[in-house]
C-alpha cells in the first residue's frame, strides 16, 4: 500500500518590491524550518547572503 503524507503549498513573496515577486512552492508536511529555508534560497537564487523570516 503506498505510503500517505501532506504536501503543502506555500506563497514566498518579498515585501516592498513593484512589481511583486514571489515563488510558489510545494514542500512536505514533514519537514522542518531548515529545510524551507534552503528552498527558499534556490527558487530565489540566492546564495544565503539575504535575510528572511518566516511569516504564518
């Protein structure tokens, strides 16, 4: 039988910015924060030189 788990979507956006940017992003419902934080630096681009905080 498979396995069951919870995928969720999450809305990234960066405040302040015209027009908006943003990602929309599909996780685990398993994980961590570590974990959306290394995501959030790839679908940015980012190299971990940004600062960013989680909002619920």
């Amino acid at each position: 039988m498979a396995k069951s788990y919870t995928v969720y979507a999450l809305h990234a956006q960066l405040r302040d910015i015209k027009p908006p940017v943003w990602r929309r992003i599909r996780v685990n419902g398993n994980i961590t924060l570590r974990k959306p934080h290394h995501i959030l630096q790839a679908a940015f681009g980012w190299t971990d030189a940004h600062l960013h905080d989680f909002e619920v």
